[in-house]
C-alpha cells in the first residue's frame, strides 16, 4: 500500500515540476497549497480525490491541464491569487465533475476551454473572463443549478452544448458583441422563459434553443441573417415570435410550437423562408393568418402571382381569395388578405404545417408587419 495516499495536506514549494497524474485518487487529500514557483498544474494531476476541499493557486499558475481536477467531488473551493501571468489556460475537463463547487471567482486573463466546468452542477453563478471571445464547447453542459450568467462584450460566440442542460437558468442575456449562436447551445434548459440578444447577433443554428419548454417569447435584430433548422423546436409555451429584418429561416425551425404563437416580420426585401413554422399534430382547422401589411397565402407553392414569380415541384395550386375586411377565415385550411409585398406559401402534410415567405418584385408597403396567430 502506498502510504503517501493517506495524507491530507500538500504544499508544494520550490522549482519544481509536477508530474501528470502524480497525486490522482488521492482519497485522504483535503487541502492542497502550490507555492509561487509552480507554474503549471498538469494533467490527472488531481483528478479523482474524492476528499479535496481546497486548492489555492498561486499569481504564477499558467496553466490548468486537462482533467488536473476532474471529479473532485468535495472541492467548494478553488482560491486564485490575484495573478501576474498575462494568461492562463484551462485546458478541457479542467474541474469536470466537480459537484460541490457553487461559485469560482477566476482571474480576469483566465482562458476557457471545452467542458472546463461540465456537469459542475452546483455552480450558481458564474462571471466570464473578459480575455475570452467564444464560449467553448459544453463549457457549462448540465450546470444544472446555474442561475446567472455574465459575459463580457468580448464574446463573439456561443459554441455548442456551452449552456446545455442548465436547467436553473431563467433569464439569458447575450453579450452586444454576440454574432453566432452554435447547435444546441441552450438545449433543454427547461426553465428557461427569456433570451435576449444583443444587436449584432447573425446566426443561430441547429437546435439552439430546442426543448426550451418555457421560453415565451424571442426578438431577433435586424443584424440576424439565418436561423438554422429546429432551432427552437419543441418551445411549447412560445407566444411571440419577432423579426425586425431578413432572414433565411431554415426547415423546422419552430417545429413544435404553440398553435397560439404570433408572429411578427419586417417584411420589406424578405428572401426566401423555408418550411419553417410546423405544428407537432394535424393542421388545425381554426387557424387564422391575419395580416396588417399586403399578403397572399397560399396551400401550394404559386408558379405567379401578380408580379412575383416562384418555382414549384407540385403541378396544382390553391388560392384562398383575400377577406377585404381583414378578418381572416375560420373553417379554412388557408386565410390571407390582401396581395402584395409578401406571399406566404403554406404546404399541408400529416406532420403539420409549412410557412414560406418571398419577396414581391413589385411590392406596395403599407404597414411592415405580418402577424400570424390561430383562435
């Protein structure tokens, strides 16, 4: 048996090196004191004592190596002297696993890595460095009690899974400097009711948001170029849906969503939407388009109509006549009003819905939103 594992204090001093996996499943080890000559803590270094506490880490620590600290399961707390590196890396899986940790302050020059605090699932809060510009990959991924959330405006990006599985987040408010939104960054954060974002944001793709089973509303900027498929698939409780420009909407990007939602687009110079808005059940026979600004929908793609001309896989078309009174149509499986700027094409299947949105060659703007909602 070696001996050396029972101990339950460690300080380390002098120039020294330390070895990866040197003190890993140290199962006595409680606290652990790295002196100003340490510079680098190194990979398993730590990983699994399943009894440390405590770690303080000197101004001269550079680098954290993957999983240094991995499921230490006890560790509450990781204390950073203030620190006069210009940076310091931590590397995948740095404190993995550590369920015990509710809150770690780091220094400002701290660089993240992927999945550096995953499934830290006592972490309440969190502040990230402002050296950082993207939000790596399961950096947060099942942070099941985090609650808040700061980013500096450094942040260019959210990879994927970052905030996956935070199931405690209600409020989420994106950086100004925020430009894409990576696959199933916010997946199944199940009480999550808000996201803001911030005014230079231009993508969000596959599967961003889905299973946000409480998110009520979203508001995207005019910055916003794509909304990649199911992106927010699955967001049940979903009211409000708002663009303030152009964007091409891929398939199924809000499959799943309430049949209560309403729906608001900027429609001046619209590009193409592809089926975008579908219902999880059979297409319901109440539902009411309604639109303020000059529309035309339709159950098939339209060869041409008026002005605007659109290719079509499918040899027959239906028209439903616009209501002067603007009052919808109940009873139909197609409503519209008016004709002109956009013309919604709506394709009927056993899966649900399809919405898609062109621009009008010739278009006569007389109010710019278009508002979708079923009664």
């Amino acid at each position: 048996m070696d001996k050396t594992k029972s101990i339950s204090k460690l300080t380390i001093s002098g120039h020294v090196s330390i070895p990866s996996s040197i003190f890993r499943e140290y199962k006595q080890l409680k606290e652990v004191i790295l002196s100003s000559y340490v510079n680098k803590i190194s990979d398993n270094c730590f990983r699994d004592c399943s009894s440390l506490i405590k770690v303080f880490i000197p101004h001269t620590i550079e680098e954290i190596s993957f999983d240094a600290f991995r499921d230490c399961i006890k560790l509450t707390e990781v204390l950073f002297e203030t620190t006069s590196a210009e940076k310091i890396n931590l590397h995948y899986r740095s404190f993995e696993g550590c369920i015990s940790i509710n809150q770690i302050n780091l220094p400002s020059v701290t660089l993240l890595n992927t999945s550096c605090f995953y499934n830290c699932s006592r972490l309440d809060n969190f502040v990230v460095p402002s050296i950082n510009t993207y939000i790596p990959i399961k950096c947060f991924m099942f942070c099941t009690n985090l609650k808040t959330i700061t980013l500096p405006d450094s942040i260019k990006q959210i990879k994927d899974y970052s905030f996956a599985n935070c199931e405690s987040m209600i409020n989420f408010a994106c950086p100004k400097s925020l430009k894409h939104i990576y696959a199933n960054s916010f997946r199944n954060n199940h009480h999550l009711q808000s996201i803001t974002f911030g005014n230079m944001l231009e993508t969000i793709l596959g599967t961003a948001s889905a299973q946000c089973i409480s998110l009520k509303s979203v508001s995207f900027p005019s910055s916003l170029k794509f909304v990649h498929s199911n992106s927010f698939s699955s967001c049940k409780q979903l009211s409000s849906i708002r663009f303030a420009s152009p964007s091409i909407i891929s398939y199924g990007s809000f499959i799943g969503i309430s049949k209560q939602c309403e729906l608001l687009i900027c429609t001046s110079n619209y590009p193409k939407i592809e089926p975008t808005f579908s219902f999880t059940d059979a297409f319901p026979e109440n539902i009411r388009i309604y639109s303020i600004a000059n529309s035309s929908f339709y159950e098939r793609e339209v060869i041409k109509v008026d002005n605007c001309e659109f290719p079509t896989p499918f040899p027959t078309q239906k028209t439903i006549e616009p209501d002067p009174n603007q009052n919808g149509m109940s009873g139909q499986k197609i409503a519209a009003i008016s004709c002109g700027i956009i013309f919604a094409i709506i394709g009927c299947s056993l899966i649900g819905v399809a919405i898609y949105f062109y621009k009008a060659k010739n278009p006569k703007i007389q109010k710019e939103d278009v508002y979708m909602y079923t009664v």
